[in-house]
C-alpha cells in the first residue's frame, strides 16, 4: 500500500481515540486489535458516542489472496475490520480514511 507510514498510522490512530477521550467513553468503549486464527488481524473501534456514530460506511471485501484479503464493515455501532497477517495497516487506513470525512 502506497499509504501512510506506520508511525503516521498509529499518531493518526492515537489522535482518533485521545479526540473521543472525555473521562466516560473510554470506561465503556475504545479500539480492540487482535490477531485470528487463520491467520490474521482483527480490529474493532466502538463508535457510540464518537463522531462517527450512524455514519455510512461502505463495507470493505476484498480478497486477493489466502493470506491477503481484507473485509471491513460498520456493525451495531461498532466498525469490524479483518484482514490477513500482513493487512493490519491496510484495515487501520480503512477505518481512519473514514473517520477524516
């Protein structure tokens, strides 16, 4: 991907989170990534009571590979994106390209 470097992702990703931090949300939501078994990445950002939240997302499928695939949607107020074990970063520009709209 031709996107941002890491560290830029990741200042992007802690500016998102320190932006919706107001001594309440944070106890209740936040931003979960984990890894999958087949193998992967998951990730998961609450939205309630974020800027974000009933805001269209137009879901994500895109499969090119076994190992190189990403599916990202909005679910229940919650953004899901999955991906293989090398699109961590592609699922992290997915949701912050939506978040800077």
């Amino acid at each position: 991907m031709g996107g941002p470097g890491v560290p830029e992702l990741l200042a992007a990703l802690e500016d998102w989170y320190r932006s919706n931090c107001d001594g309440d949300w944070e106890h209740s939501y936040g931003v979960t990534i984990r890894t999958l078994d087949n193998p992967g990445w998951c990730v998961d950002v609450d939205l309630q009571g974020t800027g974000l939240e009933g805001h269209e997302f137009d879901p994500v499928q895109d499969e090119r590979t076994e190992h190189d695939w990403v599916h990202c949607r909005v679910e229940k107020g919650v953004f899901k994106g999955a991906g293989g074990p090398g699109n961590l970063r592609e699922i992290l520009e997915q949701f912050l390209r939506w978040s800077a709209r």
